[in-house]
C-alpha cells in the first residue's frame, strides 16, 4: 500500500520498501507485513535523481529495461500507441480553497513558548493478558514507561 499525507506546508508520501534495502539493511518484518518509507514529497526528485546515476551499473541497467518497457510488450487491442501520456498541468488532489490561510487566530500563552513543537498523538491500548500480568493498578506506569523510552 501506499498513500499521501498532505499538510498545509508540506506533503509526505508513504512507500512500500523496496525488497533490495530491506534485505540491505537486514529488515525482518512478522509473516503477512512488510516494511514501508515515509518522506518528503520535495526529496522525491532527489531520488530519482539517484535512480538515474545508478543505471549506469549493470545489476540496475538490466532491471531498469523490463521497467521502462524495452522488453515489455504493449498492448492497445490491435493498435499501437499514437500518444505519450502527461502529467495533469495541475494537483488534482487540492481543491482551490483547502489550504487558504486562516482569519486571524487567538495565541495561546502554551504555544508560544513552544515555537516550531510538533505533536504526534498515540493510541496505546493495553489488552486483557496485559493487564492480567502488570496488574490493574500498575499497567499505566508500565505503559508509559515503554512509551517513554
């Protein structure tokens, strides 16, 4: 799977790992899952970038022919290809309105102190056998200790 986080800044894209970098960096993930990337949509040429200067070498050149279709036949119901697809000339994705600035907001006295703090909210949740085993009085110390570390 893969998917899109847009933010009123910045826009993140969420990959599959490539077999080849998970083996790499020896990745072992459960039966059933499999690793994935999260980055910046502004690094995405950078990769390509570097996609493209690894084609000179062998191992990738002979992957990058089956990829880009040298060896891959194309079928069009009888008919050749008379056009190469564009990009659309916009973002498709963002409607004209969605990320238009704001009227003037209330500062709060917290988020001053804190220029440029980010937020992640978690949802923990500990089941039956966890609470059975720390004990009922002890579970929330104990998770929150992990999620501390």
């Amino acid at each position: 799977m893969s998917g899109l986080i847009r933010m009123s800044s910045e826009e993140f894209f969420i990959t599959p790992l490539p077999n080849h970098l998970a083996l790499e960096h020896n990745y072992s993930a459960p039966a059933g899952h499999h690793p994935h990337v999260i980055y910046k949509r502004s690094a995405e040429q950078h990769i390509h970038r570097d996609r493209t200067d690894r084609q000179d070498e062998p191992h990738y050149q002979h992957r990058h022919d089956y990829q880009h279709g040298k060896f891959q036949r194309q079928h069009f119901c009888g008919r050749r290809k008379q056009y190469t697809p564009k990009p659309p000339a916009e973002d498709r994705f963002q409607m004209p309105d969605e990320f238009e600035p704001a009227g003037r907001i209330k500062r709060s006295p917290i988020s001053s102190n804190n220029v440029g703090a980010l937020n992640v909210e978690t949802l923990v949740v500990a089941d039956r056998t966890m609470v059975e085993k720390h004990g009922r009085e002890n579970v929330t110390t104990y998770i929150l200790t992990i999620m501390n570390m």
